[in-house]
C-alpha cells in the first residue's frame, strides 16, 4: 500500500509540474519582436507527412506585417473567430459557457470557444488534441500572451501562423496560393471566404464548391457589409514607430469608442520569407458607415 501511495504521489508531482513549466516557459517575451520560426502545428503537420512517407511536402509560409494585410481580412477574421477580441482579455466566458453546455449535451469533450489568443497560444506551442490538459496548458499560455502583447501583435501573429490549407500557413502564402494576390489586395469577398475556412482549413477550401463555406462566408460577409470597415486613424496608427510596449492599438473593425485607445502600434519583425469557431451570432453595428470594397481597394487607407 505504501508503494501504491508512492507511485501516485510521484505521478501527481509530475503531473503538477509539467502543467506548472507553463508559467515560466515558453519565453512569450521573444515575441514582441521576433516572428516565430515554426510552430507546434507546423511540426505536427510535417511528423504527418513524414508517417505517411509525404517526404517532397514543406510547409509553405510567408511573414506579411500587420500594415500590409487588407482591412478586409482582419475584418472577416474577427468577425469569423473572435467578435469580442478588442473587449477581452484572452477569454471569452459566454462563449465558454455555450461550448461546454454543448458539449453536455452531446456528451462528448469538443471544447470550443476559443479565442483568438487562445488558438495563438494552441498553434505555436501546444498540440491538436481537445483533452482537459491540454485546455489547462493553452489557458496559462493566453494569460501570459495577453499580459505580454499587445493586441495588435497577437493579431499580427495570429494570421500569419494560421493553416489555410494543407501546410499553407499564414495570410501571406494563402492569399497567393488560393487568389494570386498579395495580403493587401484581398477583396472583402475573398476575406470571408478565407475566414470560413479558419476552423478546418484541411477539410474545407475558400475556392471550394462546400455549401459550408459558402454559407458561412456569406453571412460573414453581411456583418462587414452591415458594420462597415473603420478607417479613422487607421494610416496614422499603422504608420506609428515600432516600439516594445504591451498597449493595445486598434486596427480595423473595432467599435467607435475604442478609437479612443489607439495610442501606438507594437513591433513587427519584418517580412521574412520561409520556406517552410464559428461566426459570432451578435450582430450589433460597429461605427462608420464605410462599406468594404469587394476589390479591397476602395476600403483600404494604409496603403
């Protein structure tokens, strides 16, 4: 018995600690100005093909700074996979709360509910897997990435280690790959459609004939249209020096009263090159009454 006792004191320390590493490591820190190289995701992709011998297959990936990603896809993205980004801290409860009585009701452990910084900290450092562990780890990591980054950064991180597609990574490589332009050029059509694939970019396509993706995309769509894109301040914030300090900057897409707090944008590493959900039901109007372009243009002030 005293064995036994051991044993399980053994593994509840173990147990204990490796949930606890999380609070001190990963250094969080790097990314206020350094760009991720390659995430957990990308490395659970490669271990895939490696399995099923896929050896010519690399991930394709290409750093695009937040200034030269269109309004658009910021747009469709928060509309998409974060309604409530900007309010925030990292979680957001009454999704949390759908999600689990969803969850009860079909009696199975799917989670959901995650946002933005959430599926950040899931995608660099975590795995796929939808255990209770694993959703202790990625909520020590969002605390520590809201409390370490601006807003503006994680959302620049966030689009560009995102999967589009099968080892499609990043907004810079899945607006060529899908629409042959850069970022910036991304039509408000486009942006939704990208948008609606983000919660299973592998077995959904934005160019794809799924009635998924064109029904979600539309309704996408209708709220930009609905809420309009905000552009006051936008080339002035964007144009900013960079600095190191954790203050939010408000990008696109962010209710009027929030304007206010655009006070700096945050650092961006550059744009290197490597060769490597669901839409939120509210519906209530942000301000401006600007519609988004469909060629993305009209929309557009930062370029």
């Amino acid at each position: 018995m005293k064995f036994i006792r051991t044993i399980i004191i053994i593994f509840l320390v173990l147990f204990v600690a490796d949930i606890g590493r999380y609070f001190v490591y990963p250094d969080v820190g790097k990314l206020i100005d350094e760009n991720p190289q390659k995430t957990a995701f990308m490395e659970d992709r490669e271990a895939e093909w490696l399995q099923e011998g896929l050896l010519d297959k690399k991930i394709r990936q290409k750093w695009v700074p937040l200034k030269k990603i269109s309004p658009n896809l910021i747009k469709a993205v928060l509309i998409a996979e974060d309604d409530k980004f900007w309010q925030h801290e990292g979680f957001d409860y009454q999704a949390i709360e759908r999600a689990i009585e969803k969850n009860l009701l079909a009696k199975k452990f799917k989670m959901g509910g995650s946002t933005i910084s959430q599926q950040l900290a899931k995608n660099l450092y975590l795995s796929s897997s939808k255990n209770p562990v694993r959703k202790i780890k990625e909520a020590i990591l969002t605390w520590r990435i809201e409390k370490t980054l601006s807003k503006r950064r994680i959302l620049e991180l966030y689009v560009n280690v995102a999967e589009w597609g099968d080892g499609i990574f990043g907004i810079g490589e899945a607006s060529r790959h899908y629409y042959g332009v850069s970022p910036s050029g991304l039509s408000g059509q486009q942006a939704s459609k990208l948008a609606s694939v983000l919660p299973n970019p592998i077995r959904y396509s934005p160019i794809g004939s799924s009635p998924y993706v064109r029904a979600r995309s539309r309704i996408i769509y209708a709220i930009m249209q609905k809420r309009g894109i905000i552009v006051p301040g936008y080339r002035e914030v964007m144009s900013l020096p960079a600095d190191t300090t954790a203050i939010d900057s408000v990008v696109v897409g962010v209710p009027e009263y929030l304007l206010d707090q655009a006070i700096s944008a945050d650092s961006s590493a550059g744009s290197d090159s490597v060769e490597k959900g669901s839409v939120s039901e509210s519906q209530k109007d942000g301000a401006a009454p600007a519609q988004p372009s469909d060629n993305g243009a009209g929309s557009r002030r930062s370029e």
